[in-house]
C-alpha cells in the first residue's frame, strides 16, 4: 500500500511538472529508504547489549574492569566467577577495548578509581620531608584497595585505648589489625578482597587464583609480592621441621594442595579435590590470635630468611648466641608478631613492643595499601594502646571512668547496665552486636560418656526430655537481660544455611510433662525419684568456665529443671584451661560452650556439634579418639548408636567439594538432623553475650551501629577499624 501511494504521489508531480515545462525532458528524483530499513533489520541483538556497557563507562577505559557488586547480585552466587565474567570479556573485547583481566570485586573495592593525589598523616608527611620515609606516592601501590567510610571522610589522629589479659590475648590486637588473603564484609555473608585485589576459580573448583597489588609494601618498604608465598609455603609449610603436619587451609577431602607463583602479582592454589569454600577458609587464614604462624598464606621472606638453615648457613649459631638450642626455635620466636614487633607486616597498625609489657602499643603501618574514597592513606587513627589489666572486672572499671575507646572483648552481658548507667559520665555509648547465629550458651551432652548416664546421654529421648524440660524464656530474661531469642543451635534467619523457623524452635519452649512422658518411656526411677538406667543411678556433671560471662549462672538454672524431671544434676565450675582438659578427658556428662561458629558450617562447625575433628569432641570425646587414631583408641560412634553422626561427620568433609547451592542444600539438612536428635541443646542466641556488648567512646566516629559477630569474622574487624577517627 505505501508504494502505491508513492506512485500516485509521483505520477501528480509529474503531470504537474509536464504541464509548468511542455516538452522538457523529466528529472528523476529517488530516495534510498530500502537501504535504511534493511539496515534496522541486520543490526544484531548483541551490538545493542554491547551500546549498553558503553553506556554505562562513559569514562577512559582502563586496562581491567571491575565488575561491581551490583553486577555480582544480579547472578547466583555460585557463578560469580564464571560465565558472567566470560561473557562480559567476549563482549568487550568484540568493540576493541583492552582488556588484560576482569577481577570480580566487590562495591567496597575500587581498584580503578585513579588518584591525581594522596593524602596522608601529618606525622608521616614530616617524616617523608626529613627524609625518613619515601614520598606517599612510593609507598602506596598501583591498585591501592578504596574501603569506603560508614559515615564521613575522617581524619588523622587519636589512640584507639584497650585492655588487655597477658600474653595470651593476643586476639585482643589481631582482631582490629589483621591482614588476610581476603576479607569478611561488614554483615558478614560475604567476602571482600584484601592483600588480594580480586581472585577467580576454574568450573571445578580446584583451582583459585589470586590476583596481587602491584607495588604493595611491607611495613618496612620491602616489596610485597609472590615470593612471599612461595617462601611460605616451600620453605615453612613443607618444612618438617618447623611444621610437621601442613596447615588444614590447604586440604581437601584429607588430600593437600599446593601453592604456586604464576607471576609476581598472581598465585595459584590447586587441589586434588574440589574446594568451593576456599574463600571461606582464606578469608580466616591470618596470624590469628595466638601467634600461629603456619596457617598463613605468606610471610615477610625478605626478613625472615636471616633465621631459615636453607636460606643462611649460620642460622644454628645466630639461633644459640639468642639463647635458642636451634634454627627452628630462633625461627619460631621470629615469626611470632606477639614476641617479635620488628618483624615486618601489612596490616594497618603493628606492634612496637612485646605483647605481655604492662603496656603495649602498636603505629601505624605507614606503606598501608588502603584508602579512603578521597584518596587519603588509611587508618586514621594514629595508635593502638593495650593496657595490661588483671582481670576483666578490673577492665569494665577503666570503661566505666572513661580510659576505654573500643572494645567489646572481654566486656561481659552481666555488666551491661552498670556500662550503661555510667554512659554519660564516661563519655562512650553502649553498641550491641548480637552474634552471627547458634546459642551463646549451649549444651553439648557426652554420648561417649561411661556407665548408665552414658546410656542416657546416647538415648534420644533423653536428649530431647532434656531440651523440654528447660525455661529459656527464664534464662533470657535473668541472665541475657532480654537481649537474647530463645533456639536452637542453628544459624539466624536470612543465613543461606538457615534450616526455617520450625527447626530453630523445635523443643525450645517449656514443656514439662512431654519431657517426663519421654523419661518415663526410657529410664527407671528410684526410692527417692531419680531416674536410673539398669538399676543405676543417672548423674550429670556439667562442665563450665566463668570465662565469657554467666554461663555458671544458666548451668545452673539448667541444673534446676533437670533435677525437677528426676535427672540428678551438679555443676562443675573452673577454669578454661582446666575444664578443657576435663572434657577432652571425658570426665563430664554434660559440657557448656557457645555455638558461635554457627554461620560457617563447612569450616568451623566440626569443632562443636556435628564432626570429630582435632578441635571437637563435644558430641564425645572417645568417638573423637576413634576417628583420629583410625580405630586404634577410643569407641567406636557406630557401635554405640551413633552411625548417623558418623555420617553426618562424613557429610561434613565432603561438604566443600560441591558448589554452594549443594552447600546450601547440605546444611539444611545438617541442623535440621541435629535438632531433630537434639545431639546438642541451644538455649539462647542471637544476642550480645559474646564479645557483643561495644564499649565506644562518643567522639570516635565510622563505627557500624551492628555488624557481623563471630569468632571467624575476627570481630570488631567487620567494623572496618581502618577507617574510624575521632571527631574534633
């Protein structure tokens, strides 16, 4: 219909044009719309996707791209690394952009963003001009990490004041400056890059890469890169004699991997097995709390190769004009941040003197590699000041009286309104950060326990009774002020392993007669009441320290309820250490800790509830002693009723080689099986008992009002302490 209408249209134009001209000759006028058409019709869906990215840059192409964390949302978390970033580089390069890598950051990272100038500390611009310390620009690196602020830009000054218990608190310093391959994010669900600026994996999972900053220090000045690996790993890690069993950050279904250099900036760790929850695991790899040095990815090689045989001859005779009998013990004492502050480091603050002094400080690390989004080198703050105290009541007195800045660990929930009434006066607010998920006191029944009470602690029901049996919502109120939700021991909702509300509430609320009709069904009473087994007598010993607050407080109140219901029951208080020993012993019926690792399932969960690992025992310690020695000692989980918690510990270690949606789909499972068999009773959670209760001084500013608590996020680090700073 249009070209008639065109031709109509032309045979009237040239009547007309006929008629003005007699006899002229006609000029043919055309216009070329096929062409424009065909031209819509060939343009190919991708050049319009590829307009889009375009669009969206609007700046000078760098030669890598980072993909936001807004990107990431958009696909399952399990592909984050795969085909998005594949496709985007397919795309990118098809309109001629260089691209040498896509690193997969997050929204906290800005790799790209390009400085024209650097802002630093007035103390370390007085240094650089009296020649001291290179100028900022020789001391940050190419790629530094952008960690934004949770308020505003700050600025340079201050002390960050803490108390500290001795030698061994070492966590009190590691978990506001530590350095790790990478990082937990502030609500801890996610990682973030750290001394790596991003990392990939391969479609199996058994091989991460990770990708370094280009021009990053150590706190000295010497370059930080690869070497510092490799050195760790051959000549530390394969060392037997200073490390006889390598570190479990590099095993995979009991097999170990191995670390390799790829190029200056670039490591490799491949394995014989899957591992998909390698970020996890890295994310926790650091100098820790207590001076390990063997779970570490890399260590200052320049420095400490002075004390290493394979690398100076004399190392034996450097080692015993120390005072040391060998190499190996000079070497361990120089590894050590605790015992050796001139050993060079990347994190944010590091030690100036020994930790045990009655006070210890630690300086700002001035070749730090993070800054605030304007630019200005990180941390803000000028110093970290731990003062020696006796006790933790001794501590809550300095906060009281204004001497605390930060601190969380060490501050317990019994103490919490004695802090608050003293707010004002002290000049600091009250922050609670409730923990990641589990109890924060929790009850973990020995079922390799001997005689007739190990009988009751291997029956179900008797579990179960036990868990009916207790008033939670009591506990919360005069013991978590509150603060706290009574559950079980499974992660808190909105957690990807978080089993549903019916799991987490399942025998938690009192319900005394179903607990004595499950007894009944199970278990004899004697003349006086007390339940028996066989003609003998259940005794429960409960094993708990007063070391994270009123957990003698809930035992005992436990202990109460038990007895109502015929369970004879006393409590044994003592010591950590002592207690510890008394468990792996297999001296209680009954042991008390925290289930604070609730959140990480595949990595730190055996240490509670569901495996046998070298750090468990609580569901028995003989069926640990089994496991370990492969049947040489102890009992035997299977020959006791006890196969389904074998398996669940083989599920556990084999948790990591599949891909997280499976991970996922596992741990469900994993609480679900554990509440159902009550193999341990949660009472309360979620609430600030642990390390919760955040002594903060009014003026320091960025602190988060809540973020992730837990032992593996090394909280307050989710905090981000780099960039606090005290207001003016």
């Amino acid at each position: 219909m249009r070209k008639g209408l065109i031709a109509i249209v032309l045979a009237v134009f040239l009547g007309a044009f006929f008629v003005g001209c007699g006899t002229a000759e006609p000029q043919i006028i055309t216009k070329e719309v096929v062409v424009e058409k065909e031209v819509i019709k060939e343009v190919p869906k991708e050049i319009v996707v590829t307009k889009e990215v375009i669009k969206v840059e609007k700046v000078e192409v760098p030669k890598e791209i980072v993909v936001t964390k807004e990107i990431i949302k958009e696909v399952p978390v399990e592909t984050i690394k795969e085909v998005v970033v594949e496709k985007e580089v397919v795309r990118i390069e098809q309109i001629q952009v260089p691209v040498d890598r896509i690193v997969v950051e997050t929204k906290i990272v800005e790799v790209e963003k390009v400085f024209s100038t650097y802002g630093e500390a007035p103390q370390l611009t007085q240094q650089v001009q009296g020649g001291v310390l290179p100028p900022i620009e020789d001391r940050i690196p190419k790629q530094p990490m952008v960690i934004p602020t949770f308020g505003d830009t700050g600025s340079y000054g201050g002390s960050i004041r803490r108390f500290y218990l001795g030698p061994g608190d070492g966590c009190n310093f590691f978990r506001l400056s530590r350095a790790s391959l990478v990082r937990f994010s502030t609500d801890g669900f996610s990682y973030v890059p750290s001394v790596a600026r991003g990392w990939e994996v391969n479609d199996t999972g058994k091989e991460w890469t990770f990708f370094l900053r280009e021009g990053m220090k150590w706190s000295d000045g010497d370059d930080f890169n690869a070497d510092d690996f490799m050195f760790q790993y051959n000549d530390v890690i394969l060392n037997t004699d200073l490390t006889p069993k390598p570190p479990t950050f590099l095993a995979s279904l009991g097999e170990y991997g191995s670390m390799s250099k790829v190029d200056d900036y670039t490591v490799k760790f491949t394995f014989p097995n899957p591992n998909f929850m390698f970020l996890e695991i890295v994310a926790q790899a650091d100098e820790a709390c207590y001076g390990s040095t063997r779970n570490v990815t890399f260590a200052p090689s320049h420095y400490l190769k002075e004390f290493h045989i394979d690398h100076n001859p004399d190392a034996n005779e450097l080692a015993k004009a120390a005072g040391f009998d060998d190499w190996t013990q000079l070497y361990d004492d120089r590894i050590s941040y605790n015992n050796n502050p001139d050993k060079p480091a990347v994190s944010p603050w590091h030690f100036t003197n020994r930790l045990g002094d009655a006070v210890v400080r630690a300086e700002r690390n001035p070749y730090f590699w993070g800054v605030d989004p304007d630019g200005n080198q990180l941390p803000y703050i000028d110093n970290i000041v731990l003062t020696l105290v006796e006790s933790p009541s001794v501590g809550t007195l300095k906060a009281v009286q204004g001497e605390i800045d930060l601190q969380g660990r060490h501050i317990q929930l019994p103490d919490f309104p004695v802090l608050k009434e003293g707010e004002e006066k002290g000049g600091y607010d009250i922050v609670t950060w409730p923990t990641f998920g589990g109890s924060d006191v929790a009850f973990f029944p020995n079922m390799s326990y001997p005689g007739a009470t190990g009988d009751a602690m291997r029956k179900a029901e008797v579990r179960q009774a036990m868990s009916l049996a207790i008033d939670r919502d009591a506990i919360n109120d005069i013991s978590f002020l509150g603060l706290g939700t009574p559950r079980q021991n499974v992660p808190k909702p909105g957690h990807a392993h978080y089993p549903g509300d019916d799991v987490a509430q399942q025998r938690v609320p009192q319900d005394v007669d179903a607990a004595i009709a499950l007894l009944d069904a199970v278990t004899e009473k004697d003349g006086e009441g007390n339940r028996t087994i066989g003609g003998e007598k259940i005794v429960i010993s409960i094993g708990v320290t007063p070391a994270f607050g009123p957990w003698p407080d809930v035992a005992e109140q436990v202990a109460g309820y038990w007895n109502d219901v015929g369970l004879a029951t006393d409590v044994q208080v003592m010591t950590r250490s002592l207690v510890t020993t008394k468990r792996v012993n297999n001296e209680f019926a009954v042991f008390v800790w925290n289930e604070d690792s609730t959140g990480f399932t595949f990595t730190n969960i055996a240490k509670r509830s569901i495996a046998f690992g070298d750090a468990g025992c609580f569901p028995g310690p003989a069926f640990c002693d089994f496991v370990r020695t492969d049947g040489a000692e102890g009992t035997d989980p299977a020959s006791v009723g006890m196969q389904e918690l074998s398996d669940w510990s083989f599920k556990h270690l084999i948790g990591p080689t599949v891909p997280k949606a499976e991970h996922d789909a596992l741990a469900k499972e994993l609480y679900t099986q554990l509440v159902q068999e009550q193999y341990n009773i949660g009472i309360v959670g979620l609430s600030p008992m642990v390390q919760g209760v955040i002594v903060k001084k009014k003026t320091l500013r960025n602190v988060p009002d809540t973020a992730g608590n837990d032992w593996p996020l090394r909280t307050p680090n989710t905090g981000f302490p780099e960039q606090w700073y005290y207001s003016k």
